[in-house]
C-alpha cells in the first residue's frame, strides 16, 4: 500500500504552533486535534516558527531542480565589465544573497 503525502496549508501550521506553545495541550493532544499525521512534523514546523515567530517561517522556497518557474536567476546572463570596482561588490554581493536564499540549508 502506497503513502500519500500529506500536505498543510501555512495557516494551519501556523494555528498548530501557536496552539502548542500556548502550553494549553501536550503535543500529542495538538496532533490528534490537527489530524496531522506525525509529531515529528509538528516538531518541524515549531523549529521553523521559533526561528522567525511569524508565518513567514513556513514559506518554502522551491529548489533549482523541482521546476520552479516563479523563481527568477537575476543573474543568468553575461555579464563581464563593470564601471569601476564598487559596482562589482554590488553585483556579487547581490549574487551569494541570491544564493543564500535559494540553499538555506548551506
């Protein structure tokens, strides 16, 4: 028998984390009241929002090989002459926080 994958809208995991940190209910109590199928994904999802403490935390940023076609490389192209050595700085900079957001786990 195959598994199917749940998934979770950012409200939800959003209510789910709240309501644990609360301490109102064991997190037990806040699965089988969510119907989320694992404590462990609960467990995920409160490290995510301790992280940040919005809903924010749980937006995914899709990876380069799932298809993304939202996801724009700002600096796919040739680019060879900068004017002077600032713009350079700029432009690399620019590059590793294109990078950090697309490999946060790096």
């Amino acid at each position: 028998m195959s598994r199917k994958n749940n998934t979770y809208s950012n409200e939800l995991k959003l209510e789910v984390a709240q309501a644990y940190m609360a301490g109102e209910e064991s997190m037990q109590k806040v699965v089988e009241k969510y119907e989320i199928r694992n404590v462990s994904q609960v467990k995920v999802w409160l490290r995510k929002f301790k992280e940040v403490e919005s809903i924010e935390a749980f937006n995914r940023l899709p990876s380069s090989g799932s298809g993304a076609k939202d996801v724009k490389n700002p600096f796919k192209g040739k680019r060879i002459h900068f004017k002077d050595i600032e713009e350079e700085r700029d432009y690399y900079k620019a590059q590793i926080e294109y990078l950090k957001k697309q490999y946060p786990n790096l």
